[in-house]
C-alpha cells in the first residue's frame, strides 16, 4: 500500500520561490569585484533568477544543457545558481584556480552551452575560449558599459545587457527530483578531475541536513557569510540552505583577505561563516594583530582541511565564537560529519572538551559511515582502532559523469558504499577523526603515524605559522615522519626546540626525525596543502643519519 500523501518533487526552484514568499525582504550583500557593496532582497533575487532562465530559453538551450560559472561569491552567480538549475538545465561550477588546460579540459568533459565569469577572470577566458568549442555564448558578469571593446572573446555580451533585456514573467518547470541540478568537479590532484553530478533531490535534501541545530544550525535570524566558494561544491550548499531558511546573506567576492572579510562580518552583523583553515588563518592574523574583537559572530564551520587545534582554541577561547569543525568532500555535496558535541561532553574539563572537538565529528542523518581494514572488515568503534573511511546516503556520489565503472564497495547486503580515500577513527559516541589522506599516512616499522597530528602539535608552537608532514624513505623503518615549517613572520624557532615540543605529547617513535624549515608549503586549488609537491620540492633530501 502506498501512502497518500501530496507527491511533490523536491527541487531547486522550491527553495527560490520559498525564499521569495515567506522572506521576500531577507537581506542579500555582496562585495563586488567592481569594489563596492551591493544590496538587495530574495524578491530580487527571484525576480532575476527568472529572468535567467528566460535569457538561457532565448539561447535555446535545452533541458540538462549545462551552464558553466567561473565566478566569485556573489548575487548574480547566486541567480545563476537558481535560474540555471531552476529551470532544468545544469550549474557547471568552474574552480578557476585550475590551471587554464584543466579549465579547459572540463569546459569540454561537461560539453558547457554558456560560460558566465566575473572580469577577473578574463585573462582566463581569453586563454581557454579558442579551445573550448561547445560554448556558443561567453557572458561577462558586470554592466554593460564595463564590457570591454576588445576582449577578444567572440560574441561577448555583457550579464546584466543580457539579462536585463529577459522577462521575469516565468514557471518554474515541474520534473523529476532526480535530474541533474549542478556538476563540480574534484580537484584532480592525481589524474584529471572526476565529475561529481548532483541531482535535485540530493541538493534539497543535503539543504535541509545541513540547516539542522547539529549541523550548521542555521535559521532566518542569522546573518550568514559563505567564504567557502561557490565555485567549489556549491559552498558546501550554503546558498540553498540560506535560502530554506531565510536568512541574510553576505558574500565576500573576491577579498578573502583578513581585514576584508573581517570588515565584512562586523558591519553586516554576520553571525555564522564558513571557511577552511587557511583563509580563517588570515582572518585570525588580522584581529590578533589589531586587538579587535567580533562583535557579532557566533558560530563559524571550517573544514576542507584538519583545522588546527590552536585554531579552534583561538576562536573559542579568545573570541568566543564557537568552532564547528566539519568533514566531507566533493562526491558527499559535500557535508558529512560536524563536530557538535553531546550532553555528556558539556560536563568535561575544557582539555578534555578539546580532544572531542579536534575530531572531525559525528554523521548527520543521511550519511552513514564505517571503518574497514585491507580485507574488507569492519573496525571497532572505539577511538583507537583505524581504518579505510567508507560512506553511502543519498547526496553521496553513486558514479561519476562519464566516468568508467562504479566507484562503490558492496557490502554483505549488496548496498554500495563510497571509499573516501581518508583514514579515520571512530569513537563509541560515533565521532570520527581523520587520521590522514591514505596517501599521506606515515607507515614506520609497520605502524602507522598520522600527519594530521604531527602538524597540528607544530601548529600549536607560538613561532609556526604553518607545519606539513610527510613520509621519507628510510632503509630499516621504511618511512619516518619529517615537518615542514614554516614561521610566523618575526617569529623564530631552532629545530631543535621544534623537536623537543613534541615530548610528552606523542608516542617517542612518532616523533618527526626532522624538521625543514620552508618559505611556504606549497597550497591547491581548494586550499589543501600538496604533499606531493612538497615532496619534489624536498627532493634529494636525506633523513639526519643516513
Ligand atoms: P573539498 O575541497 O570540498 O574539501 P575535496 O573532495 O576536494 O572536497 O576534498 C575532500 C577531502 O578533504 C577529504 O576526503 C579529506 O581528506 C579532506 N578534508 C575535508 N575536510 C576535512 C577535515 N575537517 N579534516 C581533515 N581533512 C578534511
């Protein structure tokens, strides 16, 4: 029997409309690459999402036709996120820190119709456009008496001329939850980029995970700043979820240095941001520097990265913003865990409160997670025991666009789960810490030494700024631990005081065999750190002693 309740598909366009009828003067603020503050409402944004999906019908495009951005975070790339899904076709989210061939690799994979960049990146477009033979219209995202004469670029019109000349008078088409909203692709740090294809039911359902009080907690009363990008996993679906709830919006554009993006929170009275740790870092510089303090944030989610333990200590115990360290990845849309703690936890000492919140936290509900060893088996949650990080739930990636078989493991239920490639822990309250990428592990005498921990101890030193820790060959051990440092500027520190900070706090045989101090540690186009790089910039290095 089934049940007879309305069916209703879940989609994009849902959130618009909802966001325009029940909060129609919600706040929403851009920084501009133009340089200046942009102001206007959810009843705006609607009206101009419209408007898209009507200029994209002038250009005939087709249903599931993707639509590609290389833009920063901003209102007009928000219509595009809306007009462009709302109305059927596909969000190619291009990350335009990509070298221009890998650009223009995917602009072909994703067989793009129409490229919209913001100016900045015209130099990109000039690059890639002669190789990039399905887009039949570049869109350059500013007024159209900023578009330059000689661009160069064939048939460049400007957004708001070609939008502007579009109707708003549109119905958001009805279709099956399941068809494709937005595609991004992984950041390919081996081989070319995968294809990760969401779909409308994923999109709405990852929204609604991720606004719950144990999650990001968000609700029309918060002021929300996404510095994540929406060039890169839709800003971990920060602009859907905004517009479940409600809330004000405040979009950084291109200025992700600290005073910019501190400027921005305290006159916006933003109360949660996101960010990886990098770009918090700087945030951090700047207040510590100034002897500022927030005023208005409250809650701030980093991940993407480990976030240092001294990271959240300084949030927490300095400004008193609570630090939600989070996990996930492009193939889960991408939220997995968030660190919020249990009752049972609240009656800790603070030391204590800080190992739990180092770790990468507990699974919302959608995702669920298991740790496996080389045969397949699954670990005991314990806390100790580590292994291979497998997930399934319904925003996780069943295959890639294109892609040649499934990356999924069976189980004894035949039910697919997706190996994260990370190497993890999981505690008895179900909060896991990532131990490493697998390819980053540290295997030494047949154990094995997470470079998360190594680094995050550096981290912790008042002199470092930024620490990594890779494996060197070592002819008895097979690999030892060395840390990369580099220092805050002014600061100074000998390796061997370096060295001898670790006493007491790890294992003896953990302990790095030496530290190399470095100008900077080499950083991808998603803010993660390149071990691989590090490594060839280390080449020719020799461990002390051998
Ligand atoms: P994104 O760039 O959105 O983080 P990617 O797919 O490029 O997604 O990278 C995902 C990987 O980043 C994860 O598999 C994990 O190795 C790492 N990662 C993400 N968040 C964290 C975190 N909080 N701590 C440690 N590693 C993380």
């Amino acid at each position: 029997m089934l049940g007879l309740m309305q069916s209703q598909s879940l989609l994009i366009s849902s959130l618009i409309e909802f966001a325009e009828r029940h909060h129609g003067d919600g706040e929403i603020v851009s920084r501009r690459v133009e340089g200046d503050i942009h102001r206007y409402t959810y009843r705006d944004l609607a009206r101009r999402s419209r408007q898209v999906a009507n200029a994209l019908d002038g250009l005939g495009l087709q249903p599931s036709d993707r639509v590609a951005t290389i833009a920063w975070n901003g209102y007009r790339h928000m219509e595009l996120y809306f007009g462009v899904s709302g109305s059927g076709r596909v969000l190619h989210t291009i990350n335009p820190r990509l070298h221009p061939d890998q650009v223009a690799w995917i602009v072909n994979h994703a067989e793009d119709k129409a490229l919209c960049f913001d100016m900045s990146f015209l130099p990109l477009v000039q690059a890639v456009h002669a190789h990039c033979p399905t887009v039949k219209q570049w869109v350059a995202l500013c007024d159209a008496d900023k578009l330059p004469a000689n661009s160069g670029v064939p048939g460049l019109v400007s957004y708001e001329a070609w939008v502007g000349a579009a109707s708003s008078d549109y119905a958001w088409p009805d279709f099956d939850e399941n068809s494709a909203s937005s595609i991004c692709y992984t950041s390919g740090t081996t081989g070319n980029p995968k294809a990760v294809l969401y779909s409308h039911r994923s999109t709405l359902l990852h929204a609604y995970a991720g606004v719950m009080p144990d999650a990001m907690g968000l609700s029309a009363r918060d002021s929300v700043l996404p510095v994540v990008p929406m060039f890169h996993v839709n800003a971990w679906g920060l602009p859907y979820s905004a517009a479940l709830t409600g809330c004000k919006i405040v979009y950084p554009g291109p200025a992700l240095d600290g005073k910019s993006v501190y400027d921005l929170m305290e006159n916006e009275g933003v109360t949660f941001a996101a960010g990886v740790p990098t770009v918090w870092q700087m945030l951090l510089g700047h207040v510590q520097a100034g002897g500022l303090k927030f005023s208005t944030l409250k809650r701030t989610v980093i991940g993407g990265s480990a976030c240092p333990p001294a990271m959240i200590a300084a949030f927490q115990d300095q400004y008193g913003v609570e630090v939600l360290h989070a996990w996930g990845m492009t193939e889960m849309s991408p939220l997995g865990t968030v660190c919020t703690l249990k009752n049972k936890h609240l009656e800790m000492s603070a030391e204590d409160q800080m190992t739990i919140r180092l770790k990468q936290g507990r699974a919302v509900f959608g995702v669920d997670m298991k740790i496996i060893d080389g045969d397949g088996k699954e670990l005991p949650w314990d806390g100790k025991t580590y292994g291979d990080l497998l997930v399934k739930g319904p925003w996780i990636v069943g295959s890639y666009y294109k892609g040649s078989g499934s990356p999924l493991v069976a189980d004894e239920r035949g039910r697919g789960w997706f190996p994260t490639g990370d190497v993890a822990t999981i505690d008895a309250d179900g909060f896991m810490l990532i131990t490493d990428r697998s390819k980053d592990v540290i295997k030494s005498g047949g154990e094995w030494i997470s470079s998360i921990e190594i680094e995050n101890i550096a981290m912790a030193h008042p002199a470092v700024a930024m620490a990594a820790c890779i494996g060197m060959p070592h002819p008895k051990w097979d690999e030892r631990p060395i840390v990369a440092v580099v220092t805050k500027p002014g600061a100074d520190v000998s390796r061997e005081e370096l060295l001898a900070f670790y006493e007491g706090k790890i294992a003896k045989w953990q302990v790095p065999d030496d530290v190399v101090f470095v100008d900077a540690i080499p950083i991808g186009a998603t803010g993660k750190m390149l071990k691989a790089k590090l490594r060839e910039q280390l080449a020719g290095y020799k461990l002390p002693g051998l």
